[in-house]
C-alpha cells in the first residue's frame, strides 16, 4: 500500500526502484521490536534492492540487534 501512495506521488520524478525503496525504508523506520517479522522481511528485502550498494553503518548497527 505505501508503494501505492509513493509512486503516485511520485511517478514523474523517480523510477519503480526508488520507490520500492523509499516505501521500504518508511516500513521499516516504523516497525517496532515487537514486530521482528516484519523487521526481519523488511531488512532482506531492502538488502536485495541494495545488493550493489554498501551497506551504511545504520541498517548495520540494526542488523545486529535484531
């Protein structure tokens, strides 16, 4: 659903990929401990959008919390 609102949003500025990750990245800010699943799939998805891109220290720091 929030991939929805931002690619309607924002369709003229940026492709699909971006999206994807912004709306990603905005799940992922607001899922909480108490929902590590949601955590859990956020991050491996977010890790292949990234594969070619080295991880920042954050989702790092995240990962090994989790």
């Amino acid at each position: 659903r929030a991939n929805n609102v931002f690619y309607i949003e924002l369709d003229n500025y940026i492709n699909n990929k971006l999206v994807l990750e912004i709306a990603i990245k905005a799940l992922n800010n607001i899922a909480g401990l108490n929902s590590l699943v949601s955590i859990l799939l956020v991050f491996r998805t977010y890790l292949r959008i990234n594969i070619d891109s080295a991880l920042s220290l954050n989702i790092i720091t995240r990962a090994n919390t989790i």
